[in-house]
C-alpha cells in the first residue's frame, strides 16, 4: 500500500480571453500537490502562465512546464509529423518559458510533462523520448520526467538515470496493453468512482481495465484533468478519498525523496 502519493493536473489550459474546462485554477490549486502550466503552444499565454505559476507557488504546489505540439486549434490532440530534433527545440522553449516565470516568484521548475499527442507519441518513440532525455540532463536535470510506466519515455530516462515519475491516470480507462483508451469526448464522471479507483491503485496495485480485467499498475502521481467536465468535484474526491484511506499527498519532489 502506498503511504504516499503526488497528484497531478494539468492546469491553465486557455488562451487570451478562452478558458477550457469548468473549473477554476484557483480552487483547483488547493486539491493538488503538483502542476503541469500549459507554456502557450497547445494552450497557455504569457498572461496565463504568469497567473499559475504565481498562484501554484502561493499553494506550496510543485511547478511543471507542459509542453505539447503547436496546435492550439487542436489543443495538441493532434498528432503532427515533425522530426524529432524540432519537436524538442519546442519542448525546450517551452519549458524555458515556464522556468521564467517560475523565477520571478522564487518557484523552481520541479517537473516536465509532455501534454496530450506529444506525450503519447514520445511513449512509443525510441527516438523522441532519447533526445528529450539526453536535453533534459544538460538543461534542468534536476527535473523530474513525468510519463508512464510503460513508455519508451520510462525507459529511456531510467537508461540515463534521470529522475522520473510514472503517472496513473484517474479520469482516463486503460485496456488490457496498458495503454489509455483515447476518447476525444470524455463524458462527466462519477467522482466517487474515481476517488475509488485511486484508492485501488494505491492500495492494491491494480486497475480494472476496459476490458474487465485486473491489471498490474505501478506509479507515484495520480493525474487527472482540469478540462474533464466536474474537475473541481473530482478532484475533491479523489483527496478526500486518499486522505481517508490514510495516503498523504505530496509534491512530486518529496514523493521522489522516498524512492532513493
């Protein structure tokens, strides 16, 4: 059973006078213990990413810079064939991005998260996820790489020995390869079968998959999203229902304390 646990949402997904998701950045910042900042490609602005760093820094909550394609139109869902060496010069401005207004309130870059299709594309490609560790160990290689257990993401920062933290995914169904099933509309969850479903993992290790089985988890954050209709209530579950069952939440940083 975990004793332990970082949760994570990917926060300050608009742009200009365009908000995505019903839920408030602000109540959501009191739920969680790390943030992954939209850095303006698939969502985001200067403004924007101001107001949440500023706002995860007055919350005590870690600080991560959420890359994803330039596809704003598409909110990064869509996959985009570019090669890999200019997939990470994006990244890399990107997090650069984060980082600064990161300094400016005194919150350092804590993680790394790639958002959406890029995230899922780096997962399944040697190429991609290689390059994106080997720039993270010159450029911030104190940060953690957020990504899943089962990635070619994974791997390859184990390889390197970078730190990094494997993501289970609350609001999303998972089949029996391991990998997310992709809904390009996701309804309106229950919250109290979320909450429920952290909880299992936590304590057993185990989700049920789309296709009934049991399957083998492993992880040290729990993700889920603030463009998922009822973030808010979510969210709120899914703390509560770890706080009851006796998990502390925690920044990614002190989660990762405990695996060394």
């Amino acid at each position: 059973m975990k004793q332990v646990v970082d949760l994570n949402c990917d926060m300050g997904e608009g742009f200009g006078q365009w908000v995505l998701g019903d839920a408030p950045d602000d109540q959501i910042m009191k739920i969680i213990s790390s943030a992954n900042i939209a850095a303006g490609f698939h969502a985001g602005d200067a403004n924007s990413m101001n107001r949440v760093v500023k706002l995860a820094q007055a919350h005590g909550v870690g600080v991560g810079a959420h890359p994803g394609y330039a596809d704003l139109q598409g909110f990064g869902r869509r996959y985009i064939n570019t090669d890999s060496a200019e997939l990470i010069n994006d990244i890399l401005y990107q997090i650069g991005a984060i980082r600064e207004f990161g300094r400016r309130y005194g919150a350092p870059l804590q993680h790394v998260k790639l958002h959406g299709a890029l995230y899922m594309e780096a997962a399944t490609n040697d190429d991609l996820s290689e390059m994106l560790v080997d720039t993270l160990q010159v450029t911030s290689p104190d940060a953690l790489l957020f990504c899943m257990g089962i990635s070619k993401t994974y791997a390859a920062a184990k390889r390197a020995g970078h730190p990094v933290i494997r993501e289970f995914y609350a609001d999303r169904d998972y089949d029996n390869s391991g990998s997310i099933v992709f809904t390009r509309q996701v309804g309106r969850p229950d919250p109290a079968k979320i909450a429920e479903k952290c909880v299992k993992a936590c304590q057993t290790g185990k989700v049920t998959t789309v296709e009934g089985d049991e399957m083998d988890i492993e992880f040290e954050s729990i993700c889920f999203h603030s463009d998922t209709p009822g973030a808010l209530s979510m969210g709120q579950a899914i703390r509560s229902g770890l706080s009851d069952a006796g998990i502390r939440i925690a920044t990614a940083a002190e989660v990762a304390k405990t695996l060394s």
